[in-house]
C-alpha cells in the first residue's frame, strides 16, 4: 500500500503533467495572432520589445538579457523597429559611451493601439467568467512568473 507521501507525489506529478499540458495550450491559443485580429500591427516580437522599452530605455546588451535571446537575434529585431521608425537609439544619460533604445512616440501609440486590442480579446474571453475567478487568475498568474524570474534570478519590472 503506497504510503501518503507517496500518493501526495504522485498527485503532485499528475498535477504539473495537467498543468503543463494547459500552458502549451494557452501558448498555442496566442490570442493576438492575426488570425484573430487582422488590425494588430505589431508582430510579437515588436510588441514585446516594445512594451519593455516603454518602462525604461535599455542598451541592445540588456534588452537581449531581459528576454534571454542572443544579442544577434534582438538585433535584428529592433533593426525592423527602428526601420519601421517604432524604435529610435538615444544617447546615455549618463554619458556612457553604449546607446539607449526607446519606442518612439509612433512606436508608443502603436504599442497602446495594439495593447487596446489584445485587452479587448482578454476580456471577451473572461467575460463569462465571475470577478473573484478573474483576480484569482492574474494573482496566481503573476505569482507563477514571480516563481520563474526568482529561479531565473532576474525579476521583470511591471508597471
């Protein structure tokens, strides 16, 4: 007969191998794809080096370690931003001799146009759903991407 801490593992495992299956579904979903919404007009990548770039200007090094991506491949990423006039480089306020990257003002309304969108598609997916499922949701949500960026070592800055 299995002992209690056994069958509390073995629920524990059966629980992580359900949730695990959820959060692929959820990134599968990807409720801002343009299947869903042809009026975005910022790619994913866009969107989120953008919405990072708005809470502070960051040099290329530190925008590539905030999303663990090489240096090269956020390169060209902000390359297509820039061309696009959604990003500009600015100089260091401190005088250092790295560039700063920020959205600009262009880039910010996009941002916020799109964000608008996505917020509207969140909601109609929560609409049904009770008040108290909801906060239930984003504070445990939040508390699972506190748990990765502790065991990351790297906490990311929220508005």
């Amino acid at each position: 007969m299995p002992s209690r801490s056994q069958d509390s593992a073995t629920s524990l495992a059966r629980t992580v191998e359900l949730l695990e299956q959820e959060l692929t579904l959820l990134a599968r979903h990807q409720l801002s794809s343009a299947a869903h919404t042809p009026d975005l007009v910022l790619d994913r990548s866009g969107y989120q080096l953008l919405s990072r770039l708005e809470l502070e200007p960051l040099t290329l090094k530190q925008l590539a370690e905030a999303f663990r991506l090489d240096v090269s491949t956020v390169n060209r990423q902000v390359a297509t931003l820039r061309r696009k006039g959604l990003a500009e480089r600015i100089d260091s306020p401190d005088g250092g001799v790295a560039r700063l990257l920020r959205p600009t003002p262009r880039g910010v309304a996009l941002l916020h146009q799109d964000r608008a969108m996505r917020h509207s598609q969140v909601g109609r997916v929560l609409e049904t759903w009770d008040d108290d499922d909801v906060a239930a949701l984003r504070e445990l949500l939040a508390k699972f991407n506190t748990s990765i960026e502790d065991l990351e070592g790297q906490r990311w800055p929220r508005p």
